[in-house]
C-alpha cells in the first residue's frame, strides 16, 4: 500500500520534518494505530503553535484526586465525606484565585459566628477577596 498524506501545505524547522515524517509511514501503519480517526486532534499542535503538545497541566491538576482516592474511602461517614468535599472545594477555589487557603479558613472561621447570616455570601472566597482588597476585611 502506499502513504498516506496527513497534513499538507508549507511548513518550517521541526513542524516540517514532523510533516515529512508523517507522510511516510504506510496508511496500513496509520489505520493499526488508529491514527486516521484522530489524524487532526493529533497533528492540531502543529497548526496552531499556542497548544501543547502535552497534557501535563491537566494531569498535574487531577493529582491530588489521584493521590487522595483511597483516603476518601475512609471518610467515616457520609456527613464526613461532604464535610470534607466542601473544604476540599474552597480549598481549591481558593487556589484557583490565588488565595492562601489556610489565611482564607482562618480569617472565615474566625469571623463566621458573629457575621450576618443574610450577609453570609461575603465569606465565599471570591467576594472575601475583593473585601480585603477594599479593607474591609480583618487582618490575618
């Protein structure tokens, strides 16, 4: 059988000899690797050079789920299970933001008992954040 084009127009540097290399391997080569199905999505960082070639990021974002899985199992309850999903997700919006998590848990459980319940929005962390730019919020 003979080879099978992938990608065509003018590239330069490594994107070209990648091309070039991609157009070599055997179509037989390409379809046992399923390559022909995803032929785009894998040769799309070529095109467009503001993608990685790589998916460390989002890896790297799903470690600690990873990490923690078998913890979890051992939660104690399910109230101790959302208990911790909660402050696992403020911890996470909080890093999100850019905000320390500990001062963000400090500062809120230090205040929550004489805050305004009507006015308990306040202490979710993007609302806390924008408080303690304007000064409004208690130091650490």
């Amino acid at each position: 059988m003979g080879s099978r084009i992938i990608r065509s127009g003018r590239t330069s540097g490594a994107s070209s000899r990648l091309s070039l290399a991609v157009r070599s391997i055997p179509y037989s080569c390409l379809m046992s690797a399923n390559a022909c199905a995803h032929g785009t999505a894998l040769t799309r960082y070529i095109e467009d050079g503001r993608l990685k070639i790589d998916n460390n990021g989002a890896e790297q974002a799903l470690q600690p789920v990873v990490l923690g899985r078998k913890n979890w199992l051992f939660a104690g309850s399910d109230k101790g299970a959302q208990t911790a999903a909660i402050l696992m997700s403020l911890c996470t919006t909080c890093k999100g933001l850019g905000i320390d998590p500990q001062a963000y848990l400090r500062d809120v459980l230090g205040r929550i008992s004489t805050h305004p319940a009507r006015r308990i929005d306040e202490l979710l962390p993007d609302r806390w954040q924008e408080l303690r730019r304007a000064g409004d919020a208690a130091p650490d």
